[in-house]
C-alpha cells in the first residue's frame, strides 16, 4: 500500500478532510491523493497557484509576505497552507512551494530548495527540503516529503 493510499484510509476512517495547495508541485500532490479510490470522501480541494497573485487572492498569502520573503520561503508556505484550510473547510491544509528548475534558482534559494508546510487545528508544521535531481525528481520528491509529514501527523494523532 501507498502512502497516499494508506492516508485516504486513514482519513476516510476518521472522517476528515484534507486540502491541498501547491506551487512547484503544480498538482502532483493533488494528483498523487485523488488517484486512490475512496479520495472523494476526503479529499474536496487542490489549488496550484503558480503566480504570487493567485496565492493573494485563492490563498489569502499577504502581499507583505511575498515581498518581504519571497513565493519560495518558510512563511509563504506556512500562509499557503492556512489558506487552503480555511478556503476548503479542511481539517489537514498542506502545501508546497519551491524551485523545481532548472532555472530560477540564486545562491540564496538554489534550485531544489523547497518549502512544505502542513496546517490543522493544532497549528502549522514548516520543513525546509533542499532536494536534488532534474525538475520532476524534486517534485516527486516534494510529493512524498508531504505525504509523509502527514501520514507523521496522523500518527501524532493516532489516527
């Protein structure tokens, strides 16, 4: 079993909702939970806001927060994540934000540089990854670091 599959179970067993809302992942992650059957009983929302506007008007990240700190950082994600809860009526709001490349990366924020976060009613869970590979290995990558970070929360919860 999957670890998507394993947590469609999980939450479909406890009646909860997950969100997803996703950057440099553009829908993988959305994609990755709705390929399991039994998805729709858990699974109601996936925005990809690709672009700082979208994020400010989907995601209700603060314009303050995207210029100060940038669309790939800790309290982008951190807002991403809220956003989608709240949007969805989610009990779990997960996101990602980051540089996929191969482009786009500095010495700042290198390519691989990616920001996860996870919000429920207990408060947001930030982790910074600095992945490697091409373009869609650090996606896929991105795309099982949140699933486990969640499947890590449900069992905080045991759930």
């Amino acid at each position: 079993m999957s670890g998507a599959e394993r947590i469609i179970e999980r939450l479909s067993r406890n009646k909860l909702q997950v969100a997803t809302a996703e950057s440099c992942t553009g829908g993988l992650l959305a994609g990755a939970l709705t390929a399991v059957p039994g998805a729709s009983d858990v699974f109601g929302c996936g925005v990809v806001s690709y672009s700082n506007e979208m994020k400010i008007k989907l995601l209700k990240v603060k314009e303050d927060t995207l210029s100060v700190h940038g669309a790939v950082s800790r309290e982008t994600a951190e807002e991403m994540a809220q956003g989608v809860r709240h949007l969805a009526g989610a009990d779990f709001g997960l996101a990602t934000t980051g540089i996929a490349g191969p482009g786009g990366g500095s010495a700042a924020k290198p390519v691989g540089l990616v920001y996860i976060a996870l919000s429920d009613a207990r408060g947001v869970i930030i982790e910074k990854n600095i992945f490697s590979g091409d373009r869609n290995e650090i996606r896929k990558q991105t795309v099982a670091a949140v699933l486990d970070m969640l499947e890590q929360r449900l069992n905080e919860l045991n759930l």
